[in-house]
C-alpha cells in the first residue's frame, strides 16, 4: 500500500452511489489513489483532513451543487477540478471554466476520456503534492505514509494487520465503510469476522472506553467510521 501514496491522490464527488464506485474502482485500477464523497458537505469534510491533487465533482447534486461548491474553494484553494454534468450546452461549460474548473467533461462519458482529461490536468499544474501526512483523533496522530501511530507524541505499537486498516480510515474520515471495502482496500480480505475482530483491536488501543467509541464508531446496518478532528 505505501507505493499508492506516490500516486496523484483524486476526491470523486457525486451524489450517484453506483457512478461514485466505478470511478473509484477505475481510477485506483489506473494508479490513481481514490477518496470519495456523496456531496459538498462530505467533500469539504475530507478536504479539511486531507490533500488531493484534484478534485472530480458532479454539477448537478442535492444541496450545494458542484459549480458552487468550485466558486468558494477557488476562494482560498487553486486544487485542480474537473466539472462533471449531464448538462452540454455551451453556458454551461462557460459558467463552469468562469466559476474556477480546470476542466468540463459531460454525462454520458468514456471513463478512457476522464482519465486523459485528469492526466492533461496534472501534466499542466505539474508534480502531484505532496499526500496529507497524518490525521488526527483526540489524543492521537496517525502518520498515513509510514502506517505509525502516536500519542501525544509517544508510538502506539500496531499490527500489521492494525496498521492498514487504520490507514483506510484516515483516508476517509467521516465516511461510513462497509465491511467488504475495508477488506478489499487493506489486506484482510472478505470475511466480515476477520474485521470485527481487528476493529476490537483497534479499539482496545485508542479508545477511551472500548465499549462506547468515541473515534472508531459503528454505524449499525452499514460498517464503521472514523471521527476525525
């Protein structure tokens, strides 16, 4: 896993839940290390935990819409965005490129053209930055790249097994994950037991009161998440 931190890092923001993981899976299959977001709120969530070389955003979402959501990062932000939208005309590209987007691609599209339009995008802003080092919970800090965690300074020690699914959660603050992706995206595998257990593990380690996370919490019926600062 540590070589996925080489590679540029994209947030992909869209309301649409089966077009947000194909994108995901295509762009990781790609080289591409992958964060997601459902909206603008959940995007500016993940923005404020972590660095992304560019952003995917749908234009079209419920809430703040992704044209609004480009207008205020432009504000304090120059990340990289490509527009994504089922709407063609040309105001709509216009008001787009105006509000800030490097780039406009519309719905439908051919994930082969998403991809040469990223790889265009990062050519022209140059290397990708630097990955968001660490994230922090409470007491804690967990450095992403070097899978170590601490607290308040002193190492914490932690399985390998620990260790990569931790790091899955501190890609993803905030956001709820299932069993069989914290499976896929760590080396655990797909036995929803196998993570049980290395959740309890996990919580034996950082948590206050194991029995009532404060961090790693569970949200019943659809996996667990990570409560970042």
């Amino acid at each position: 896993m540590g070589e996925a931190m080489n590679q540029p890092h994209i947030l992909v923001v869209d309301d649409d839940r089966r077009l947000r993981e194909l994108l995901r899976k295509y762009l990781s299959d790609s080289g591409y290390l992958v964060t997601t977001a459902e909206d603008a709120a959940a995007a500016r969530a993940r923005l404020e935990s972590l660095s992304f070389d560019l952003l995917v955003l749908d234009v079209m979402m419920p809430g703040e819409s992704g044209l609004e959501l480009t207008e205020s990062l432009r504000r304090t932000s120059r990340v990289p965005i490509l527009l994504l939208t089922a709407m063609d005309e040309a105001r709509d590209r216009i008001a787009g490129l105006e509000g800030g987007a490097d780039d406009y691609l519309a719905k439908p599209f051919e994930p082969r053209e998403l991809r040469l339009r990223i790889d265009n995008i990062l050519r022209r802003v140059g290397p990708p930055a630097a990955p968001q080092p660490e994230v922090t919970f409470g007491e804690f800090c967990f450095n992403i790249d070097r899978e170590q965690l601490r607290r308040d300074g002193e190492p914490v020690r932690l399985t390998s097994g620990e260790a990569e699914l931790l790091k899955v959660f501190a890609l993803n603050p905030g956001v709820t994950l299932t069993r069989e992706r914290l499976g896929r995206e760590s080396s655990l595998g797909d036995i929803a037991r196998t993570v049980d257990v290395q959740i309890a593990r996990l919580r034996r380690k950082i948590e206050p009161d194991p029995k009532a996370p404060r961090y790693l919490q569970t949200v019943w019926g659809a996996g667990y998440v990570l409560r970042a600062d």
